[in-house]
C-alpha cells in the first residue's frame, strides 16, 4: 500500500472499486444464512470435516440442552433425550438472526485458532490485556481481570463447540426464549413458564464477555486505537475495538476478518485512522493478503467511513437474510 499521492480519477476509480468489493462481501454475507440452513439440514461424513458448521451444531444442541435441563423436573436429565434436544436445535436454527450470531461466534472461534497456530497469537491472554490487568486503575484491573476469565470461557466452550445461553446478547436470549415458549417439547407448561422466570432473572447481559470485552474497550476511551494492533491486543480485543471505532455491530467486525471480506476490513481499519503500513501489518498476521488498492492509504479516513456505512449490513445482519 503505497503512498504515492493519486490524481482525482485515480482515487475514484480505486474508490468505485473498493465498493464493489465491499457490495460482493456484503452479497456473500447475505448468502450465509441459506448456505447455513442446509448445511444444518444434511448429515453425513462431509459435514463432520466442517469445522464451523460442526461448531454451529454444536452450540444449538448446548442451547437446547440448557433449557430443557432448567425445564426438567429432575434437573441434568433433559440432555438424555437426543430427540427433544434434536427438535429444539431445529427449531432454533430456524431464527436467521440467531444463526448469524452463532455463525459470527463459530468464525471467531476458528480464527482465533488459526492466529494461535499460524502466528502463536494466545487466544486468552494478550499483551493489551497484560497491560490493562496491571492498569494503576483499579476498576479497568478488575474489568481487565473479567474480561480474562470470559476469554478463558469462551475458548474452552469453543473447543467443546458450547455456549452458554446467559452469554447471547439480550435480543438473541429472549429471541431463543421465545422459541422455547413456542415449542411442543411436551414439557409441561408450568415447568416452561418457571424455567423462563429463573433464566430472566438469572441473565445479565453486561457480564457476558461480549458486554465486558465493549465496556473494557470503552474505558480505554482514545487509547481505543491500541486495541487495533492485532498481535498486541489479541482478536477478541481486536474485534471489538475495530467495531467500537467504526460503529460497526461486532459481529460484521469478525465477519471482516474473513479473507472473503478484506474490502470491509480495510475499509473499517482506514476509518479507523490506521495509517496504510500498520494496516498491511493486520492484513499480513490474518493472513489475507489479497490486493487492497493503494488509495486506502490516502483515502481520508471520514470517507473510508462513509463508503463503510452506505454498503452497512445494518444490526440486523444475518436476521435480515433468513
């Protein structure tokens, strides 16, 4: 990514093609949500070889099992019914918003492997986060300090391809509720209607470690654009601090991460006020070094914004694509 200065046709012509690039990503995106459902809908050897597919399965079952077992009469028993998890898997699967945020979850839990494997980025503990765990603050070494131990979390449920339903945020968790109010587990409806109260009551959206990781980044106020020093700050910081700076839902951010979605990410990293060296930095660790046009590098980053925001996905990412 160069920085030699371009002419005004020059840059129009490498901006007409950033957003062709960026409306092919967004079409790709848009596509997920089918390409998901039959995946979800066939079985065989071929799937099991599907790492995120396998972890999207994976997470519906666990999903199914936490609220049937606080449905059960006999608490930890409901998870021996194969065919009541399997039909309330399906019909989870079936909320297109759901799926896309279980999909953005499965991504980052891919990526995350792969940096640790490619690059021996920790997927738990990162520099950044060393840094703010030792802050002279003590409520950021205490977030910091959560923060780790949802990481931790959220790495070994991955591996065991889970998720616990209290980490979903609020409008997937009574999105999947919802769903389980409506389906014919055979469960009786007292036992619905109490296991629905207790989960409620239980759930606090601001202790999951999306909540902590957003809260975490919006502590660091304008020191934010450390967090966008992939190797420094780790993906999960990473992530969330590109969605923090460029308004961007977090799940789109992962999405950019994508070597499909490198438009998006340069697009998002510019905006962000990444000059084009640390830029190409973040592009050479993901490992997605498909051609960027080299007026990124020049493009103010107030454009690279507002090219971002006219081809944005929206909150309603993958909802909408179902």
């Amino acid at each position: 990514m160069g920085k030699v200065p371009m002419d005004r046709t020059e840059t129009t012509s490498a901006e007409a093609i950033l957003k062709d690039e960026l409306a092919r990503g967004d079409r790709a995106l848009r596509g997920v949500a089918p390409v998901i459902s039959h995946l979800l809908e066939s079985s065989g050897p071929a799937l099991v070889s599907d790492g995120i597919v396998a972890r999207l399965r994976g997470m519906l079952a666990d999903l199914a099992k936490q609220l049937l077992d606080a449905a059960s009469e006999t608490p930890h028993h409901a998870a021996a019914d194969p065919v009541s998890i399997d039909a309330l898997a399906d019909a989870l699967a079936g909320e297109g918003a759901l799926i896309g945020h279980l999909y953005a979850l499965a991504m980052e839990g891919y990526l995350t492997e792969r940096l640790e494997q490619r690059v021996s980025l920790d997927p738990v503990l990162s520099p950044l986060l060393q840094e703010l765990i030792a802050s002279d603050q003590a409520a950021t070494a205490d977030l910091a300090m959560s923060v780790l131990a949802a990481q931790t979390r959220f790495t070994q449920s991955q591996r065991r391809m889970e998720l616990p339903i209290g980490e979903l945020p609020s409008d997937l968790f009574l999105m999947a509720l919802d769903v389980f109010d409506a389906a014919p587990t055979g469960l009786p409806t007292a036992n619905v209607s109490r296991a629905l109260t207790h989960l409620k009551r239980d759930y606090d959206e601001g202790a999951g470690r999306i909540g902590l990781l957003s809260r975490l980044v919006s502590s660091m106020h304008r020191g934010a654009i450390a967090a966008l020093n992939l190797e420094h700050a780790g993906f999960a910081l990473f992530t969330t601090g590109l969605a923090a700076l460029t308004a961007q839902p977090r799940d789109l951010a992962v999405f950019s991460c994508h070597e499909a979605q490198t438009a998006r990410l340069a697009l998002g990293l510019r905006a962000a006020g990444l000059a084009p060296e640390a830029i190409e930095a973040q592009f050479m660790l993901l490992g997605a070094l498909d051609a960027v046009p080299s007026a990124i590098g020049v493009m103010p980053p107030e454009r690279a914004q507002a090219i971002l925001v006219a081809g944005e996905l929206g909150d309603t990412l993958l909802g909408a694509m179902a």
